[in-house]
C-alpha cells in the first residue's frame, strides 16, 4: 500500500488491491447499514403513536438524525472504501464529511440533553421543568450547535490526502483527519476531542449520581413494603432511566475506539501493517457509526412496549408479503388457464 508496491503499475489496480484488503470493513458497513436504516425506521414510526412526553420527543429527533446519518453517512464510507485512491473531488469530501459532523454533534447533544432531563426530573423535581412545549426550543438548539460545529468541516478547504506510488503514480484519499494540518485546525480537533470528553465525564456523573438515588429508593422502599403502591410509575421512571443509560453508555463506548485511532494514525504507519491489521485499523475509524445504528437494540430491550409494537409491524409485513404472493400466485394460475382455454378453443375451432 505504500511506496514499496510493485506489483501493480496503474491506479486502478492500486485501488483493487486496497479494495480487496479492505473487504472486512467492506462488509462491516454492509451490516450496519442492513441493520441501522430498517431500525431507526421502526422508531420513528412506533414512536410517533406514542403519547408525547419530553423523552418520547428527544428519542423520535434523535431517531430521525440517526436515520439519516445511516443513509447518508454509511453510503459515503463505502465509497471511501470503493475509492479509495481515486476520490477526485474535494468538495464532496468535505460536504459529506461537514454532513456527518452535523449529525453526530446534533445527536450528542439531543442526547446530554435527554440526560440533563432525567437529571432534573429526579434531584430537582420542584424547579421548572423540560416540557413537551418548551422542548421544541431545546432541540432546534441543538441543532443549531450542530450546524455551528460542523461548519468548518465543510468551510475550511482541506486537500485529499495524497499518497505517492512509484512510476510517478499519485492516489487521493477522502481522509477522516488532516495531516499536516494548519495550528487553528489543530485547535479545531483539540476543542472537538475536549467536548467528548467532557460530554463523557458529565453523563457518567449524571447517570452515576441517578443510579446511585435509584438504588437507595428502591432498599427505602423495600424496607416500607410500598413498592406495590407506586410500582407503576417507578418502573416507568426506572425504564426510561435505564434506556437513557444505555444509550449514553453506547455513545461513549463506539466514538471513545475514534479519538483512539486518531491518535495512533499520528504515530503508526498505515503502509507497515500487515492485511489484517490494516482492516481492523479501518473498521475502528468508523466504530463511531455504531452510535447510530444501535439505539433500536436497546429500546427493543428495555422497552416492552417497543418490543410488542415491533413485532406487530414485522408480523404484518410478513402477513402482506404472504398475501400478495399468494394473489400474484393465484393471477398466474388464472392467466395459465386462460391461455389454455383459448389455446383449446382455437384447436376445436380449427
């Protein structure tokens, strides 16, 4: 893959031999594409029959950005990887790439606002509260952060990242990170990567300090024997607060492997690695979509009612696609035998 190679002498063969070393993260994003689009899909549909309440809200906007992102932001890494030295055009590198930034900051904050939520709803339970009036607000602010974030990615002309082969053979590559970049890029990223961290400290602070009142609740409750009184609406309260973990904690968990990467891109030689280390180093670059892909997963676990709704819908997919068989089934059988018939019919006549 780097200056060494020589036993290809074209482009195009270049990037069929890098193509095929990176069949793995190929079929990676294959999957989650399978798996992200119907997903999200199914939550914005389920969710939108649901009563609206301020965490059934936040959950439907990040589902639809979810959504999104899986149709456009998997796409355009499978092209990455299809052409990868012959991205030509910078312009749609950066677009798509500023497109994905939105998404994933727009996300980030939907959600430590989902937490900063749950956070006021248990400790301050008497001051003013997110409503499902004010929380239109709360969103389009998020997604003007977002928007405000992924901006330089798509102002700031960056160059294709440009890999020299022998016999004067120059590949360009949509690349995730700059190198060489100039200092206040450097800072941009620097912010970007303090943000995470920060995000990741306060919701592990926030779900810890919940988690921790959740437990004590529940030994107090024991104690007095009352849990049967409330159970309902603690279970409700416990249920939205475990999905909200979950979800935070699969934020942290698939964009933590990214921040990683990106250092070590800076220090390891991408030409040195070996076909599989090479693979895994590019499954890892885009451990971040996993964000946006398994949020289904976790309301169909914690959530029974989600769970029930999704099985209707896939059983009456399944339902239609039987019935519409058997029609076109049933319309062949009939247009055979009308062949026949008047196939029969001109015999005789004949």
């Amino acid at each position: 893959m780097g200056n060494n190679t020589t036993e290809v002498y074209t482009l195009d063969e270049l990037n069929s031999e890098i193509r095929r070393k990176l069949l793995a993260p190929l079929i990676y994003l294959l999957l989650l594409a399978v798996i992200g689009i119907p997903g999200n899909f199914f939550v914005i549909i389920i969710f939108r029959t649901y009563k609206r309440n301020v965490y059934r809200t936040l959950i439907l906007n990040m589902a639809i950005i979810d959504f999104s992102f899986c149709l456009i932001g998997i796409p355009f890494n499978i092209i990455r990887i299809l052409y990868y030295y012959t991205f030509k055009v910078t312009r749609v590198c950066q677009i798509f790439a500023g497109m994905l930034d939105f998404g994933i900051m727009s996300s980030t904050h939907l959600l430590m606002l989902m937490a900063v939520h749950r956070y006021r709803q248990i400790f301050m339970p008497l001051k003013s509260q997110i409503n499902t009036e004010n929380v239109k607000y709360f969103i389009a602010t998020s997604l003007i952060i977002g928007v405000a974030l992924a901006t330089p990615q798509i102002a700031v002309l960056q160059p294709l990242e440009k890999v020299q082969f022998q016999n004067n053979i120059t590949g360009s590559i949509c690349a995730v990170t700059w190198k060489d970049s100039p200092y206040y890029w450097k800072v941009y990223n620097f912010f970007l990567s303090g943000l995470f961290v920060t995000y990741a400290f306060v919701l592990f602070f926030i779900y810890g300090r919940i988690g921790r009142k959740i437990i004590v609740r529940r030994i107090w409750r024991s104690k007095q024997r009352a849990s049967s009184c409330n159970g309902k609406p603690s279970d409700v309260s416990n249920r939205m607060t475990k999905i909200a973990f979950a979800v935070s904690a699969v934020f942290i968990l698939s964009y933590l492997p990214l921040y990683i990467n990106e250092e070590l891109a800076k220090i390891v030689n991408a030409s040195e690695l070996s076909p599989v280390q090479f693979a895994v180093f590019k499954i890892i670059e885009r451990s971040y979509i996993m964000n946006h892909v398994a949020n289904p997963f976790v309301y169909a676990c914690f959530d029974v009612r989600f769970r029930s709704k999704l099985w209707e819908i896939l059983k009456s997919c399944r339902q239609n696609g039987i019935r519409k068989e058997n029609e076109n089934s049933k319309l062949s059988l009939d247009n055979v035998y009308t062949v026949r018939t008047s196939s029969t019919r001109t015999t005789n006549f004949s």
